[in-house]
C-alpha cells in the first residue's frame, strides 16, 4: 500500500470523477445497452400489437420467461438491502464504500422485476385494475390473490428502497450542487432540499437511516416471500412446498450478492477506484457468497430429497424430467454454476481474489436464473392429467425481452454513476480515522484492521 | 440580526473556536456548525452547547411506529371494507380471509412507517424550509468547517 | 355447498357415464359450435393452444394385441371449491348462487394464474385474436359472447341454455326439471353418455347417477369437489 494521503479534495475528486469525467467507456457502455433496450423495446412493441401468441407460452406452459425473468430480478433487488441494511445496523464498517452501488442496484433491478407482471398481462392497458380504487364498476382487487401480494410488496419495497436509496444521497446531492453551475446546481439544489450539513441534520440523517435499515429487513425478507407464494400458493407438484419462502429468499440474497460483486468490480475498473473498493471489500463479500451459495445447496439439496423419498407420482415426474429427463442438462448446470464451481473458489482463500469473486459471481448470476427458469417451466409441463403434458420453448420475442432487461439495468446504473457519486462521500469520509492534521488518512487503515472494525 | 460565518481548516480549530464561543457567553442555540460529514461533537464535553440541538429528543423512531399503526389499520379497513362490499359469492375461500389480508397489513404497515419517517424526518432537520444563503457557505463542500452565529448585536473577535 | 346458496335455486351436475363414451368426440364439436370456440389452426394448434372447453382424454393401457383405450370427456368441474377462484386477482372467475364457476371476460386481465392453479387444465387462454374465415362467422352463435385476446375462457355448462331453461321455467310459473337445460355436449351425444340437471333435486337423474355404485369424481382427493361426476366400472 502506498504511502500516499487521501486529502479531502483528493476524495471529492476521485469519487466525483465518474460524474465529471465520464470517459470513453462509459459512452460505449450507454450505447451497446441502449441499442439492446430498444430491440427489446421493438419486441414490446411487436408483442403488444399482436398478443402473447408471439411469445412461446401455450396450454399448459400458461408462464414461462416472463415470470422467470420477474423472479430472477425480484431476486437480484435483494443485493441493497443485504448488504447496506443489515451491515448498517450491525454496525459493521467496511459497508461504506459499498452501500450505494447496492442500493442502486436493489432499486433498479426493482424498476425491472416489475415490468413483468404488467408486460405479461393478456390486456397489459388494464394493469391498473390491481391498483385498489373506487371503480366505475363497483369492484376492488381480490385481496386473497399472491398477485395483489405481489403489488402491495413490490410497491412498498420499491418506494422504500427509493427513499432508503436518497436519504444518504442528499449530503452528496448537496456537495454536487456546491460543485456545479447552472442548470444541474438548481437540479441538485431541487434534490437535496436545501441541506446544509449542520449537525442537527446530520443526526437525523442518521437516524432515519437507521431506522429504515430495520424497517426495509423485514419487508425485503417478506417481498421474496411472496414472490414466492404465486407459486407455493398453489396446487401444483413441486410448486406446492412450504419451504419456498426461506427458499426464494436465500436464492435471492445470493443471487443478490453475485450481481453487486460484479457491479462492483466493474465499477472499480472503470473508474479507477481501486483505492477505495478494495480487496477486503471483495473478500468479505465473497465470503457471504460463499455462505449463501452453501444455504442454498442446503435448501434445495432439502427440497429434491424431499421429494424422491415421498415418491409421490405427480412429483416424481417432474422431479425426474429434471435430474434425467429433458430439462436435466439444464437442472445440473444450474448446481454447477451455484455451487460446485463457485464454492470452492469462494473457500480457498488463494482463490478468493477480485477476479475468482468476479467468476463466481458471474456463474451464480447465470445458476440463478436456470435456477428460476426450473422452478417455474418443468412444473408447468405437467399437469396431473397426463393426457395434457406439454413442452415449450422461448420465441426470439421473450429472449430479446430478457436480454432487453439485462441492458436496460446497465443503462440505468450507467446513467446513474454519471449523476450520481457512486460511493457515499461523506459516508466514506466517516469511517476514514482522522490523522494529525484532521485530514483524514488512507495509510493509517490497513485491510486488517478494516476487516476487524 | 446578523449571522457571521467562521470558516475552519480543521476540526480542531473549529472545536477550540466553539469552547471559545461558549465561554463569551454565545447562546448554543445561536450557533450552527455545518460540515461536509457528520463531525460527532458530543464527544468533545465542553462543545456539548453547540451540538446541543442535535442532541435534542428526536421523535423520529415514535413518528415510524405511530405510521405503522397507521399504515397497518388502513390496510384492514381496506381490505375487509372492500371485500364486503364486492358482494361476490365465493366458493372455498371466504372472499374476507384474514390469513391473507394479513400479508396486505403487513406491507402497508412497513409502508406507513417508511412514510412517517421520511416525513418526519425532513420536518425535524428543517430540510425544505427557506434558509437564508446568509447561514451556508459553499467551503462547507471543500472539507471546511463553517460555524454560523447569528446575534442580536454585532461585534465578534476571532 | 357455499355458505351463500340459496337452497331453492337449482345447483347445475353432470354425470358422464365412461362406460358408454365411444371417444367420438361429438361433444367437442358441438360445444364449439355452440359457444364460438376459434379454431386456432395447424401451427397454433401444434404449439398446443388449441381450444376444447370439452375434450377426450384417451389413456392406452397394454401392449399389442391386448390393447385397451379408455376415454375420459374433461370439462371445467364447476368445482365447488374452487382452486382457481382465490388467485385471480381482479376477480374475473368467482362463483355463483346456482353452484356453477363463473368466468367473466370483461374483467379479465390475462394474469394466467387461474389456469396454472387448475388441476384439471380445463382453462383456456386466447393468444391471439379470434379469427374466422368467410363465410363461418355467419354461423356464430348470438347468444355467446367472442372473446377477445388476452382473456381465459372455459366450460361454463352451456350458461346460455340454463338461462333459457331458468326463464322457460319462470315463464311457465313451475319448478325446473330435468330436460330444461341441455348442454350443447349432453344434447349431441350419441351414445347417451352424458346427463345435466339438478343434483339438489333428490329425484333429479343427475342425483339419482350420482348416487350409484359406479360413481367417482376426478382428482377427488384434491378437495375441489367438482360437480362433474363420472361412472366407471371399467373393463
């Protein structure tokens, strides 16, 4: 580690950087991902003149993509809320350079997961049916539906997850405006509601923060629970198991901190932020992969064996089309890419470096989303009379869709670290021991001790 | 009125020109200290006065819960209210089933604490109000720190 | 029976007798006709959208040259309980007073829930818009709204000709009975394989058949208990 002092302006500099000097990088990353997000968009708009017969559902495969893809990034959403809530309220400090990319993505992952159940719709222009409201025609929502669950949560984790996303955006929004001229100082000035840092507002800063830390835990728990019961709600082999909740959320949590390794990594590269998003920072957070990738071989190790003994023939049928049958290709890929790959790169500690978190996060992310696909397509393929056993495959509208998605959330964080500083200054600053001269110092802090605060 | 703003390199200085405030008998609640990240001067005892303010009794955590009671009696009256008056006949499921409203109390009930708090806490910092361009300075942005005084008469050393 | 059934109004069965189902598949024909079902056309029909509020199932059992089919008409159960009516979320299937599963096209969204919660598949769902060449739309049936696309479609026992059955009833100042109402299916087949009427009426034939010792519903022991009955002594 070099001896070389973070001086405040130096910090302001390196993590304003992103927002001031954006770099080739970032033009090439906007436009590759606004070219997928407007194929997709094309698709959208095919899909919405002609009806879902474009896509490859049918009878009995009623969901397929669409809900694998609002699962998976329901699940993705989990990262935020993980790593910023649960180490703000414990206390722990090597958070602080790591919170916003989190949060960032729980709230655009969100944006997205909730496309789906509106694109999905047979007559997407009435979504707002599920909306509660006095109709014109007497009716409100059928509360006992999982899908007006879904609403309710999704909605309520979205907001919560804005506004839990902005609190310790407005100092920076602050320090932005201060920094700007024109048309952006009034926008930022607009954003960060006249903050002027006197200790009175920072103690309720932090307070609030606080307190929506505990609150935004159990509602990220229950969002992917209910996410979860549109499945465990029903009737369905395979489907209707108990232990979906816990199930669906470890496999987003993981899933979750899969997507913020790689978020961050890139981040680190992209914008030379390698003094800030260290090794230590990857370590522990490759440490927590390693500890959800073993949940969730646990949980899903329960789940089959569960299943196998009870040989149940409706289950059994879908439980062999997918160790042996037709989806077993994918069935095994999705326990190599979750965890016989990445767990042991995530164990050794040789191993455990940016780059191996980096490709085990990766083959999580692609192991989630087989993961998903599994849970929802063999179960829908067959129906307990066996007369009306189907099959399916996507049609080049659903895959455009889903790579739609994949664009869509690196335009939204690209556009966001453009605007946005991408790690918390002030937060960072917090940690950062002072040295003589209240200046704070990088140097004082080794990765040892970062690991022990 | 006029307000005096004392622009600081460090938190050392800013400290000691605080205990000096204190001892010329400058009021604590004439006097705001603005940084660019929280500066915790509670733990310097004798500054005690000029973060008093925010050691003020914070009715943030009080105002989450009130909003999650609030959030959560909505939600009942929501669902059950509304659930009678469709007037559907339902096979099976009681069209008013309490395990699964539940589930709606429980979101509205994090969401009304989640509102509350927001609220609350933009109302406690005096966020969104109109504060003169007098009592700010953008060094505060550069790392300063930046002590306001506001007195009644003029006249300051230091 | 629901809570909210009124014990005079008529609670509509069917009894479907498995020993005399030839599989000629009449019913299906006739139900399509009656009830505008589209004929979703080869391709569609391949990726297995096509649309049969009745369809006949067929099971092999053996191997050559001791051979068996068995036959097995599937419609919507009208189950009492319902598994499909709790999760829709706007309300679009619910249940009605005369014990029937009630599916209401204008208010459905497509959510598709319905259909993946049914264990006997008998929802449909209209990928794309209905379509008729010339001249076929000419023998649409008035009495039967099309659907559009995006919404779920299924059995409804001929509502239209209960209706008219009710009304004739009313208008004749008695009490249904058997013979008032004769679904599209029950009326066309040849081996007289199927019956409808009123199993709240003890003497009703429904009633009386669904009281034999051949009598069995589908997927019983699921809880839904369907109104569709089934006689089989098999062999």
């Amino acid at each position: 580690m070099s001896e070389s002092r973070l001086t405040d302006s130096k910090i302001n500099s390196d993590l304003l950087a992103p927002v001031n000097k954006p770099g080739r990088g970032w033009y090439a990353t906007v436009t590759v991902s606004a070219l997928v997000v407007a194929a997709a968009l094309g698709a959208l708009v095919y899909q919405f003149s002609n009806g879902l017969g474009v896509w490859g559902i049918n009878r009995p495969v009623f969901w397929a993509l669409d809900i694998t893809n609002f699962v998976f990034w329901i699940g993705i959403s989990h990262a935020g809320t993980l790593i910023s809530a649960i180490l703000r309220v414990t206390g722990a400090e090597w958070r602080r350079p790591v919170t916003r990319c989190a949060e960032a993505i729980t709230v655009f992952a969100l944006m997205i997961g909730a496309l789906f159940p509106i694109i999905h719709l047979g007559k997407p222009q009435l979504f707002y049916w599920m909306v509660p409201y006095p109709s014109e025609r007497g009716l409100w929502p059928n509360f006992r539906s999982p899908l007006m669950w879904d609403f309710f949560a999704i909605n309520t984790y979205l907001l919560g997850s804005i506004i839990y996303l902005y609190l310790p955006l407005i100092p920076d929004l602050a320090l932005l405006r201060d920094k700007s001229s024109g048309l952006f100082r009034r926008l930022y000035g607009a954003l960060s509601l006249g903050w002027r840092g006197t200790q009175l507002q920072w103690d309720r800063l932090e307070r609030a923060v606080r307190v929506m830390a505990v609150i935004i835990i159990p509602v990220a728990v229950s969002v992917h629970t209910i996410v979860s019961w549109d499945f465990a709600m029903t009737i369905r082999p395979m489907w209707h198991s108990t232990m979906f909740g816990p199930y669906f959320v470890a496999g987003a949590i993981f899933s979750g901190i899969a997507a913020l390794i790689l978020a961050m990594a890139v981040i680190r590269r992209v914008f030379r932020l390698e003094a800030y998003l260290r090794p230590v920072h990857f370590n522990n957070l490759g440490l927590l992969l390693l500890t959800m990738s073993l949940i969730w071989f646990y949980f899903t190790f329960s789940e089959y064996l569960t299943s196998w003994y009870g040989n149940a023939p409706e289950e059994m049928s879908v439980f062999r089309s997918k160790i042996s049958g037709p989806y077993a290709s994918m069935f095994w890929a999705s326990v190599i890419c979750c965890f016989v790959i990445p767990a042991p790169i995530l164990a050794i500690k040789r191993l455990r470096t940016i780059k191996g978190c980096m490709i085990a996060s990766a083959l999580v992310v692609i192991g989630m989303w087989l993961e998903r696909f599994l849970i929802i397509v063999p179960t829908l393929v067959q129906p307990r009379l066996t007369f009306n056993w189907g099959a399916y495959r996507p049609t080049w509208v659903e895959i455009t869709l889903t790579a739609g998605t994949f664009g869509y959330f690196v335009l939204l964080y690209a556009l966001f670290t453009r605007l946005f500083p991408i790690i918390a200054v002030w937060e960072y600053k917090e940690g950062l021991p002072l040295g003589e001269h209240g200046e704070p110092t990088v140097v004082d802090l080794t990765d040892a001790e970062l690991e022990r605060a | 009125m006029e307000t005096q703003l004392l622009v600081f390199d460090t938190r050392e200085e800013a400290v000691a020109a605080l205990r000096e405030l204190e001892r010329d008998g400058v009021d604590a609640s004439a006097i705001t200290v603005m940084s660019s990240e929280p500066l915790h001067l509670e733990h310097d005892g004798s500054t005690a006065g000029a973060a008093g303010a925010s050691r003020a009794k914070s009715r943030i955590s009080g105002y989450g819960i009130a909003g999650g009671v609030i959030g959560a009696t909505l939600a009942i009256l929501l669902t059950v209210l509304t659930s009678k008056s469709v007037g559907i006949i339902t096979g099976g499921m009681p069209i008013v089933s309490p395990w699964a409203f539940g589930i709606i109390v429980f979101e509205m009930c994090a969401l009304g604490a989640i509102l509350v708090t927001l609220g609350r806490m933009i109302y406690e910092s005096g966020l969104l109000t109109r504060t003169t361009a007098e009592s700010y300075d953008d060094a505060v942005s550069d790392g300063k720190i930046v002590v306001a005084v506001c007195l009644a008469e003029e006249g300051l050393g230091d | 029976m629901s809570k909210d059934t009124q014990p005079e109004k008529p609670q509509w069965a069917m009894v479907i007798d498995l020993d005399r189902c030839t599989g000629c598949e009449a019913c299906v024909v006739a139900c399509r006709v009656e009830n505008n079902i589209p004929v979703v056309g080869p391709e569609e029909a391949a990726k297995g959208r096509s649309i049969n509020w009745i369809r006949v199932e067929r099971y092999f059992e053996g191997e050559f040259p001791d051979v068996k089919a068995k036959f097995m008409p599937v419609l919507c159960q009208q189950c009492e309980e319902a598994p499909c009516e709790p999760v829709c979320p706007v309300y679009a299937t619910y249940h009605t007073d005369e014990g029937l599963n009630a599916q209401v096209y204008n208010r459905c969204v497509g959510t598709r829930y319905c259909a993946n919660n049914c264990p006997y598949t008998v929802r449909f769902f209209n990928f794309f818009d209905p379509h008729w060449d010339a001249p076929l739309e000419k023998s649409l049936n008035p009495e039967v709204s099309i659907r559009g696309r995006g919404v779920m479609e299924k059995c409804t026992f001929c509502i239209q000709r209960i209706r008219k059955g009710e009304d004739k009833a009313k208008d004749e100042g008695r009490e249904i009975r058997d013979g008032d109402v004769v679904p599209a299916c029950v009326q066309t087949c040849e081996t007289k394989a199927m019956y409808f009427g009123n199993i709240a009426d003890p003497e009703s034939e429904v009633s009386k058949l669904s009281r034999s010792n051949r009598a069995m519903r589908l997927l019983e022991d699921l809880g839904t208990k369907p109104k569709v009955i089934y006689l089989n002594k098999g062999d």
